[in-house]
C-alpha cells in the first residue's frame, strides 16, 4: 500500500521555494525565520496559527528583540511566503504591529586612493574580487557567484543573475581588469580542455537547471569564475565544487584593513558603497548609479550624495 504521509514543514517549505527558484541563501533564511515563528509559540504548527500569532511575533521582535527594521521585514517575507505559497493559507490582515524603527546611517567609504591601497595589499584571487566590488559596484555574493559565462568582454558588461531580491541585473566591466579575468579564464580554460582532475566534480548548479540539463555542471561556461578549492555535497547527494565562499574574502579583506592606516571601519561592502560615491562624484547621473546597483528605489541610492555632501546642492550659507 502506497505511503499518504505528508512531508515535514521543513521539506515543504523547500521544495516550494526551489520550484520559484528562491537561492540556497533566501531558502535557509526564510527556514530561520519560520522556526523561530514556531519556537515563538510553544512548537504549535503554523497551520494552527494565524494572523494574530504573526502580530505578536513580528512585534515582540521589534519591542523585545530590538531587530532592525530590514530584519523584521525579511521575518515578515518569510511569514508571508510561508502561508500563501506553503500552507495556502493567505494571512489577510494582520493588523498593527510596533514597526522596528529604520536608521539611517551614512556608509562609510573609501577614497579612490585609498579603495587602490587597500586592494593592492590583497593576494589573488582576494585581490580580483576587490577589485570587482569596487570598479563593478558588486556585492561580495555577486562577486563570489560569478561563472564564466557571466562576463562579456566585448560588450565589456558583466550580469549577476539572482542578485539581491531575485533580480538579474548588468553593470560595467572595468577597462583595467579585462586583462586579468581575461588572463584567468585562459588559465581555467586551458586545464578544463587538458580534462585536468580538479574538473572531474560537476561544479553547483541551480535546482531546476541540474534537472533540465544534467551535463551543464561539466559545461566550460557554467564553472565558478571563483571556485573553491574543496567540494560539497548538493541537495540530490552530488558531490560537486561550489564558489569561494564569502567568509574567505571578508576574512582578507578585515585582514587587509587592520594592517593599514584606514582608521576606517572598512569592510567588503565599503567598496561598493565607495563604487557609487567615486562615480557621483565623477558626475555620472544618480539614475544610472541606482541602475548600476541594482536599487529598485532611489532614495535607496540618495544616501550617498549624503556623503559627498551633494544634499543641499545649491544652497549657500549665508556666511558664504
């Protein structure tokens, strides 16, 4: 007789979020965020809970936890996801919550000199994925998950698929770094042909890509244009070689800062945020800097003629 058991929330959950192509990382946030919801209230299971349960919790996280307001939001997203796409349970109105209050704090950010500096003092590859979140204005995910087929030399643009809010975006390819991932990719290119060992492992797709084209991961143009030196083991039980992960680069790049003469608290996305404030400050128009970025807001992007003091663009004092 054929098994009826419905599967645990925890399976549920993941396999709706792979079937919209949600990343490993939105999947394992909204995870966290759904079992702290289920800790919240005594273990009960969310299909007996409502909206008046997600009040208290989204709440009690802004007046106990006291968590940033991007940080209740994402608990909310998560919340909602659960219940309209998992459950099938919409939550309608839930009512007032206490809003964690959003602060607004200027990024700090570097100098063209001083973005240069700090970046020279970086080994490879630490120092080409710098370079990328700082002439690129990428994320250190974005840099990390590039592949291949991700940089168009000619056109000299460079796309991150699934960026920040499931978004695919483009931006520019610096002139100076053309050589080296040009350089790089030769490199890589020359040991994938030659069938070179550490190409055997399939390199880590997406979910539904490794279903639709099982060969993609031996594919040239599919492999990490940053690739760990270790293999992992993906959701199927494939043993496959992901990207470099995050912590590798920050850990360089904290390394790199406390060995200069900063005094800044400088950290991987101060370079993007010093990407944005180099290129306003040059002139380019804020609409194409928000593009560049990946904002869907502008104000998002405001925030940094905050810092070149471009917010009262006009206005004299009356000292002079």
């Amino acid at each position: 007789m054929e098994s009826t058991t419905k599967p645990r929330l925890r399976e549920q959950v993941r396999t709706v979020m792979r079937l919209h192509h949600y990343s490993i990382r939105t999947e394992k946030s909204y995870w966290y965020w759904i079992r702290n919801f289920i800790r919240f209230n005594q273990l009960r299971h969310p299909q007996e809970l409502g909206a008046i349960e997600v009040n208290a919790f989204l709440t009690w996280l802004a007046a106990e936890r006291k968590v940033a307001a991007a940080t209740q939001n994402l608990a909310l997203n998560a919340l909602v996801f659960l219940y309209t796409k998992v459950l099938r349970q919409p939550l309608g109105q839930i009512g007032e919550i206490v809003r964690a209050k959003r602060s607004v704090r200027i990024p700090c950010v570097l100098t063209h000199e001083e973005a240069t500096a700090l970046i020279a003092q970086l080994g490879q590859p630490h120092q080409l994925l710098a370079s990328l979140m700082y002439g690129a204005g990428l994320r250190v995910v974005e840099a990390t998950r590039l592949r291949i087929k991700d940089v168009d030399f000619d056109k000299k643009i460079i796309t991150i698929h699934d960026g920040k809010g499931a978004k695919d975006r483009t931006t520019l390819l610096p002139v100076p770094l053309i050589a080296p991932l040009l350089e790089r990719r030769a490199r890589m290119f020359n040991a994938w042909k030659q069938q070179d060992s550490f190409y055997h492992p399939p390199v880590s797709l997406p979910f539904a890509l490794r279903r639709k084209y099982p060969n993609a991961g031996h594919s040239f143009e599919w492999q990490w244009l940053f690739p760990s030196t270790g293999l992992c083991t993906n959701e199927d039980g494939q043993i496959v070689r992901h990207h470099l992960h995050v912590s590798a680069i920050q850990k360089a790049v904290r390394q790199a800062v406390r060995q200069s003469n900063l005094n800044k608290p400088a950290s991987c996305h101060t370079f993007r945020h010093s990407f944005a404030t180099e290129l306003l400050r040059r002139g380019s128009d804020i609409r194409t800097v928000q593009t560049l970025l990946g904002h869907s807001d502008a104000r998002t992007t405001q925030i940094y003629t905050h810092v070149l003091g471009q917010v009262f663009a006009g206005v004299v004092s009356p000292l002079g």
